[in-house]
C-alpha cells in the first residue's frame, strides 16, 4: 500500500464514527467513480460477491434476509456457462445460492427460467481466452438478464489494469461488478467493491456488518474504508500510461538479465491487459526440472520467490525487491543448467 493510505488508515484509528453513515458515504464516493448508482465497500472481493447474490436472493424483503444461507424458496439458481466456473463461485453456494452451468450459448438461453436469481460471468476470461469462439461475453451476459429480468454479476475482482474496467461493465448493462480493493487499486487487501442498481446495494448493505445478518462476520473496519477511499482517489489520478511503462521497464530488465543462461527462454511479453511480464520456459534437457519442481525450489529458497504459470510479473514490486529477485532467479537457473549437463 503507497504511503498515503497507510497514513489514512492510521488517522482514521484515532476516531469514533456511526458506520451505518460511513458506509453510506463511501458507498456514494465509490458510485461516483464507477458511474453506478450506488456502492459498499466490503471485505475483499469474495465478500463482494457473496453479498451480491445474497441481495439477488432476497432483495430487500425483511422475511426472506435472516432465512440465508438456506433459502426456502424457489428462485434461487445462479447460472453461469461451463467455462465461467472458477473456485470462488463458491461464495455463491455460501450466500445460499443453486449453481447452474450449461455448455454453449443456446443451452445458456434456454437455461433461464423463473427459478434464476442471478447469472454471472467471470471477467477475466475476456482476455485470457480472447480467441475461443465458445466463451460467452460479458455483453452476451448482460444482453440475456436485461431480456429476462435477471440481474447480472460480473466478477471483475482482478481487473484493473486497465482503468477503464472500473466503468466499463456498468456501461454495458451490469446490475453488479465486483472489484477488489486491493491488487492493482493497493489499498487494503481485506477491501473490495460491491457496486450496481440501487435497490440491489441496499439489500447488500442490509445483509452486511454493522447488521447482524449474513455478512456480519465480513466487517470492514473505518481504517480500512478510509484506506481504501485513499486509494481509489489516488487510483484514479495517476498518469496509468506512465505507471505501465514503469512495469514494463522492468521487465525489460528482468528478461535482459536473464539471457544468455543455457537451456533458459526469458521471454518480453505483452499480456491482455495490455503491459508486459516476462515468460520462462526451458529446455528440460538441460534444467531437468518440471514446472512443479521449479517453483517449489524458488519457494524454498532464499529470498523466497513465488512464480505464477511460469511468468514473472512486475507489477508494484519494489527496486530494491526486483533486482534481488532477479539475481536468485539467474543464480537459480545457471546452478540447475550445471547440474543438468
């Protein structure tokens, strides 16, 4: 987190507040950003996404809120498409919603029914898998809630970078997006956004803590509400070109220093979203190391690296941090290119 946040969160300790009200008027910052009508502020993304559908379940109807996570009626299916399901749609399941996944588009369709309390989508796919003709857009999403009466989530958690998905889902039609507070924002990782149609966030707000309801035990502090408002503010006014560059000079630097090790591939690559991390790969001829056994080696080393799909990603790593990372991956490499020849 930049230091400014830090320092909000620190004055924010030093007084009491009514939350009920902090709550409100963070929600209406945030609904100011995303151009929606109205926000909260929750406690990480997960937290986001269990309350959304746990106000699809139960809009704001004072017989249906203290029934989750059991509902007893029967419109409480999610559907989503095959290839939408992740692990955390589990917080789905945990407000008490049914989980429904089809194969294709047609079958997606036909799926919606008087029993669909929410239909979802997971953001990332846009690009992860940007060329499969199968996977349904968000727009495709949007387009068959809108034409049902269904509202639609979007799980957008790690999206940002880029900027422009803070607004982007709510343009096209969402009833909910969910971000994180903390990844590419940095405020503080137990933060998220839960931001959409009003009546929608008001039923959210009413499962949520200082209430005694389902999100009770998913508490936001004020310190870090305010941390997280820091933040979003500082987010928004950065010069993001210039932020991005900044990754990806060092990535350069990484795939520069990396070069030259037998057997090893540092690889300068643009990803989706639109900067660069740097790809490894090698030849197993040479460093006879599976993936697996590769990144338990650099978890186990010192310093302690944690390398995700075999990408180095640069992104709000330190100088300091950066060059000591590079260093142990080099030394890493050309110790096991020794050793395999």
């Amino acid at each position: 987190m930049p230091p400014e946040v830090m320092k909000a969160m620190l004055e924010a300790n030093e007084f009491f507040v009514d939350m009920h009200e902090l709550t409100r008027a963070a929600g209406r910052r945030v609904s100011e950003v995303m151009g929606t009508e109205d926000a909260l502020v929750t406690c990480g993304a997960f937290s986001a996404m269990i309350l959304g559908a746990a106000a699809c379940l139960t809009g704001t109807d004072p017989e249906k809120i203290p029934a989750l996570p059991h509902p007893n009626w029967p419109k409480r299916e999610y559907l989503t498409q095959k290839a939408h399901r992740f692990g955390y749609d589990r917080a789905y399941r945990a407000a008490g919603m049914t989980n429904v996944e089809v194969d294709t588009r047609e079958q997606f369709r036909n799926a919606v029914s008087e029993n669909t309390a929410m239909i979802g989508l997971l953001a990332r796919l846009e690009y992860e898998r940007q060329d499969d003709p199968e996977v349904m857009k968000p727009h495709e999403f949007i387009e068959i809630g809108r034409r049902a009466g269904v509202p639609v989530l979007v799980d957008a958690a790690s999206e940002l970078p880029p900027v422009r998905n803070l607004t982007r889902f709510s343009r096209m039609g969402a009833d909910l997006v969910v971000i994180s507070g903390g990844k590419g924002m940095r405020g503080p990782q137990s933060t998220g956004i839960l931001a959409g149609r009003a009546d929608l966030i008001e039923a959210a707000r009413i499962h949520a803590a200082p209430n005694g309801n389902l999100g009770r035990g998913m508490k936001v502090g004020k310190e870090e509400i305010m941390g997280f408002i820091v933040a979003l503010n500082r987010y928004v006014d950065l010069d993001h070109e210039a932020v991005q560059e900044e990754w990806n000079r060092k990535a350069r630097y990484v795939a520069e220093e990396l070069q030259n090790i037998e057997g090893l591939e540092a690889k300068y690559a643009m990803n989706g979203k639109g900067y660069a991390d740097v790809d490894l790969s090698w030849d197993e001829r040479v460093i006879p190391l599976t993936d697996e056994e590769v990144s338990e080696r650099l978890k186990n080393g010192n310093p302690r690296l944690i390398i995700y799909g075999n990408k180095v990603v640069t992104r709000c790593i330190r100088d300091d941090e950066l060059v000591a990372a590079t260093r142990r991956l080099a030394q890493f490499f050309r110790e096991e290119a020794g050793r395999g020849t």
